[in-house]
C-alpha cells in the first residue's frame, strides 16, 4: 500500500507568484518524511502539491511531475478527486464535520467516493479505522454522538481515522499537532511510528524535537527574502540534518538562529 514519491523539477505558482521553485525529492515508502523550515517558505504549498489539493486555489498551478509509484499525479486525464482518494491529508487544526457523528465522520471519505458499504462492512471499517488511529478504546461507547464532542486530540485522531479509512497510500499532515496540548502530541506521534508501517507520510512542522523524534527523513525549505520562491535546501536522514547538515542556512535554522 505504501508507495514511492518521486518529485521532479516542480514549481508551484499561485496565479503570477511562484511560490515554490525547482524541487526534486525521492520520498521512499515507509518512511516519515518531515518538511521543515521559516514561515512562508512554501512548506503547505509544497504539501498541498502531493494531493493535488493546491489547484483548488483559483489560478493555483504547477509545473513539473510528482510520480507516485512511477504515475504523474499531473498526467493527461488524472482524476484530482482519485489523487485525493490515494494520497490523504490531515490539518493544523482538526477539522471533523460538526454535524456528524464520529462513525460518520470515519466514514465520511468512503462515502463521499461513493462506495456503498454494508452495515457489518462499515461497521468494521470504523473499528479498524479508529483502532488504526489509537482512538477506538476511546469512543467505541459513544459512535453515535457528535464527533464534536471529543477533545482536540481525540478530534485530530478522529481525522487521521477518516483519512486511513479509505485506505490512502500516502498521509500528508501539515502541522497536526500544533493546536495540541504535549500529551496528545505524543499520542499523535506514536500513531505517527505505528503508521509508517503500511503509509507513506510526509509531515509538515515547526517543532524541531518533534521532526528529530517522528522522522526518517528531513527537507529543509528556505526562502531568500520576501516575494521570493521557497526552495529545497537540504534533504537528508534526519539524524544528518540536526547533526551534522551540509549547507549553513540547514544548521542555522535547525540549532534556532532564524525562524
Ligand atoms: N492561497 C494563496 N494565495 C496566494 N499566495 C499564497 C496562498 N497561500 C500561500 N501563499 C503564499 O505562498 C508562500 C508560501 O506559503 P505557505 O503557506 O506554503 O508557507 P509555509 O511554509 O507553510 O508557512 P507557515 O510555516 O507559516 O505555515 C507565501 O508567500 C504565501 O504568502
Ligand atoms: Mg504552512
């Protein structure tokens, strides 16, 4: 399930704004991959690219070619809403659908792709979603009230089980713990190691001990000074970005000169 990225020469433009410019990356399966660097460098531009969520922007576009497993995502006649299917993504801030209740928002994905399931079918995807997600022993009580009703973390686990239901093989997060208190955090990143067994992630964070904790491999983004394109500095295994990084804008950010 788990697949190669392969990003070559991509650029990304808002409208006229090259936001993004030049990046090439190999993101291997298996792994979690943490995007780092200052505010404003294109870090969420970039993401949104993996999913071809960024065109959802008026005039938002790229150029360039992200493979998964060897097909463009940006290919004649590719359906953006089956990228989205196959590569999923989960946000800064939790974001379940308030009027339903949390069955229905693990389900929520598999329904809006129109597969019909039946009830002991979607029962047992809610239960290995919410499992896979850490959140089952949770809420296996209450599935039927509002998903609303759970605390940030519990919330944000929620998404992540929305997002593995409908079996990606890639999660995209941007930021997901930024609005989380330090022991939900940790839940988070351990549910972060657990599914790095069967997803492809790649992790957006400003949180330097979490990226040296969760990843395997670190890009580090840069930005040259305002209106300029965000950059592809340096992309390594982790341990080699925050010991010893090849490029001194790398180490200055990672040891808390900038940003
Ligand atoms: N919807 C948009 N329309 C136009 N420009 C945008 C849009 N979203 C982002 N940008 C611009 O693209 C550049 C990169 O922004 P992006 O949000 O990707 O940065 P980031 O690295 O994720 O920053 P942060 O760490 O603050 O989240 C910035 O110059 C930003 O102003
Ligand atoms: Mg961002």
């Amino acid at each position: 399930m788990s697949k190669r990225i392969e990003v070559n020469n991509l650029d990304v433009f808002y409208g006229d704004f090259l936001a993004v410019e030049g990046v090439s990356i190999t993101i291997e399966p298996r792994t979690v991959t943490a995007l780092i660097g200052p505010s404003g460098c294109g870090k969420s531009t970039f993401l949104r690219t993996l999913n071809r969520m960024h065109e959802v922007i008026p005039g938002a576009h790229v150029d360039g070619e992200v493979l998964i497993d060897g097909n463009n995502l940006y290919g004649p006649g590719v359906d953006p809403v089956l990228v989205r299917r196959q590569v999923g993504m989960v946000f800064q801030r939790a974001n379940p659908f308030p009027t339903m209740s949390i069955k229905d928002n693990v389900l929520a994905g598999v329904t809006l792709n129109n597969r019909k399931l039946s009830k002991s079918d979607s029962e047992s995807l809610v239960e290995r979603s919410l499992r896979g997600a850490n959140l089952w022993n949770e809420v296996k009580d209450r599935l039927d009230k509002p998903g609303m009703g759970l605390s940030g973390g519990q919330q944000q686990r929620l998404c992540i089980a929305r997002a593995i239901a409908v079996s990606p093989d890639v999660v995209l997060m941007d930021e997901p713990c930024s609005a989380l208190d330090p022991i939900s955090t940790l839940a988070i990143e351990d549910l972060i190691e657990e599914l790095k067994q069967e997803y492809t992630i790649v992790i957006v964070t400003h949180n330097m001990q979490q990226a040296s904790r969760v990843s395997d491999k670190t890009a580090f983004f840069n930005i040259a000074g305002t209106g300029k394109p965000g950059k592809l500095i340096e992309y390594n295994d982790t341990t080699t970005i925050f010991s010893k990084p090849s490029v001194q804008a790398t180490e200055d950010y990672v040891s808390g000169k900038f940003g």
